[in-house]
C-alpha cells in the first residue's frame, strides 16, 4: 500500500497564505503499513487547483 496523507474531519481549516480561504489543514503523512511519517499543511483548495493544472495537456 503506498503513502497517504490523512487529514482530520475533526480538526479547524485556518485561512491559506496562498488563496486566502479557509481550507488548510494539518494532515499525518502515514505509510502504508500505518506506521506515522510525519506532519504536514495542505491547502485543500490550492492542492486541488494544481492537480486540474498538472492534468492540462502542454503544447
């Protein structure tokens, strides 16, 4: 099983540095046989933004 970061439901969203809103989050980066890596912030909104970017062809 590969890597995952996991985020809370629980926790608060604080506003992002980078779009303003507030969708980031502390999230657990777990490996896959459940062992803890370490922590991270994600930018739900922003982290969405650039997958759609990474996914448009380039000419």
């Amino acid at each position: 099983m590969p890597n995952r970061m996991l985020i809370n439901r629980d926790s608060k969203p604080i506003p992002c540095e980078e779009c303003g809103l507030p969708t980031l989050y502390v999230a657990r980066l777990v490996s896959g046989d459940g062992s803890l890596l370490g922590q991270t912030m994600v930018c739900t909104t922003c982290r969405q933004h650039r997958a759609d970017a990474d996914a448009t062809p380039v000419r």
